[in-house]
C-alpha cells in the first residue's frame, strides 16, 4: 500500500455512476471529472450539483472525437446550456483532450467574458500533445492553464519539462502553469471513430465495455462510447504512479489524476486507499530511470 503522495489537489475522471458514488465519498478527492460521452447530457447539471454538495470541484471531460454527425448537443452546445444554470449547476474546470475542442472551446470562452462571467480552469488533457517546449508555448497561448504530464515522457523527461516550465508563463496571468499527472488508468491504446455495432445489428447507443484477447492471452477492455459511436481500446494492465512518491514530478499547485475506466466501486476505492493492483504498468514513466 502506497503513502498518500504530498500534493493536496487529487482528481479522478469517472464514467460511470458507480465510480462517480465511489469517489464522493472519498475525502482526499478535491476534484470529480464527468466524462460527457458517458452520462446523458441532461444528467450533468445534477451531477455538478452533487459533487459540490460534496464539498467538492466538479470537472467536465470533454469527449475524445467531436464529428458533425454525433447524436445529441455539440460540445459547444452543450457548454451553453450547462452556463444557463446557477453555479452550484456548472463545472469549475473543463478538460480538453483534442484540438477541435480547443477552438469551441475557446469560443465559449471568449462569450463568457464578454458577458462578464467567471470562466472554468482549462486544463488540456495528454491527448493534446505538449511535449516540448515549443508545444507547451502554444498550448498556453491557445488558453491552456494547467496541462497533463505528456504519457509518452520518463520520469527524467518531466523534471526538464518542469524545469522548463519555470520560464513559460499562462498569457494574462504572469503565472507559471500548474501541471496534472495521471497517477492510475488504462491508457488508451487506440481511439477508433467507427462505431463496433453500427456494422452488425445496428446501434443503440448505449455505452458498454467489451473485450479484446491479444496473442499473449491478455483481455484488453474495448470501451463503446456509444453516446457518440467512437471507442478505445485500453491496455489490459492499468498504468500504476501513485506509489512512486518523491520520484513523481510534482509541485504544491500541482494535481494528480485516476482516470477510471472499467473499474467496479470496491477497485475505486482501493486505488484511491493507495492498494497497488495485482497487474500494473509503469508505462513509459520509469524507462530508462532506475
Ligand atoms: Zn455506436
């Protein structure tokens, strides 16, 4: 079991409503993400409610893939429709994982502030690369205030970028950006925008979990986010950080994230608890690094 990790902000991204119970009722997560393509959209503005009445900051994960064809509100939209309720009703932070989403986001941004409203954190997923300098510039010029730690950089790959960080500053702010890193999840292997059932009988857009055997025997979880019809395929063993302590990268403005996926409500909580699972990958995290 792992010693909690020093940093004070600890964040979880939930798909489903048993992760969501699980983590309210876990007192060191300080923030919930909802993921949009696992809830309908008008559960969102009740699940804000109570992640706030848990004494907690409530996050909106925007989906993976964004296309013209998607059922129900574009994420713009449905930004819009979330603002036209009072606070307790609307997320802290938005969590942006793909460049389409950059723009409309940015838009809704821009309308926020002209009607004078307080605007949510921002904060760009792994998915929207910043691995290098140059990268992480832009990021903050497009409006990223706080980026996720880049999945594919090793332990001594961060501290530089960190290193680096010192001399980056958020525009407008004069502040240097905070970072989050993913200290539990399945990565994505692959994010297909085909939808699995369209072929066969037909979708009903349900979201579901299925699995795939790989050639060594392993079951990698194939995740249907049907809302939209996209999916990913995840790693059969979820990436494990949170034990490795004073080794993780962090500063006290920092956050760390579990991203939870396939997880049942008793994994959820042992993982928040610091119990390593039986089967864990380091990812590219300590490649390279003793
Ligand atoms: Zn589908």
């Amino acid at each position: 079991m792992a010693e909690p990790l020093s940093v004070a902000d600890v964040r979880a991204a939930v798909e489903s409503l048993e992760q969501l119970r699980a983590v309210l009722s876990e007192p060191r997560v300080t923030l919930v993400y909802l993921d949009e393509a696992c809830f309908p959209d008008d559960a969102f503005a009740d699940g804000f409610r109570k992640i706030h009445a848990a004494g907690k900051q409530a996050g909106l994960r925007l989906r993976r893939v964004e296309r013209s064809t998607d059922g129900g509100l574009s994420s713009g939209d449905l930004l819009r429709k979330i603002w036209e309720a009072p606070e307790p009703y609307r997320p802290d932070t938005l969590l942006i994982r793909s460049m389409d989403e950059v723009e409309i986001v940015r838009e809704f941004i821009e309308n926020l502030s002209q009607r004078e409203m307080p605007k949510p954190e921002i904060v760009y997923d792994y998915t929207v690369y910043g691995y290098n300098l140059e990268a992480v510039k832009m990021l903050l010029d497009l409006g990223a205030e706080r980026l996720t730690a880049p999945i594919e950089l090793n332990a001594h790959e961060l501290r530089a970028l960190r290193r680096s960080r010192e001399v980056l500053r958020v525009p407008g702010t004069g502040k240097a950006p905070s970072y989050e890193l993913v200290v539990y999840g399945h990565l994505p292997m692959m994010v297909s925008a085909n939808c699995i059932r369209k072929t066969s009988a037909g979708c009903d857009h349900a979201n579901r979990i299925l699995k795939l055997r790989d050639r060594m025997q392993k079951d990698m979880p194939v995740r249907c986010y049907c809302k939209y019809c996209y999916n990913q395929i995840f790693n059969a063993e979820p990436m494990v950080l949170y034990d490795l302590g004073s080794r993780l990268p962090l500063l006290p403005k920092d956050s760390i994230r579990s991203d939870f996926s396939v997880e049942g409500s008793a994994e959820v909580h042992r993982i928040l608890a610091g119990y390593l699972p039986e089967k864990l990958t380091r990812a590219h995290f300590t490649h390279g690094v003793d």
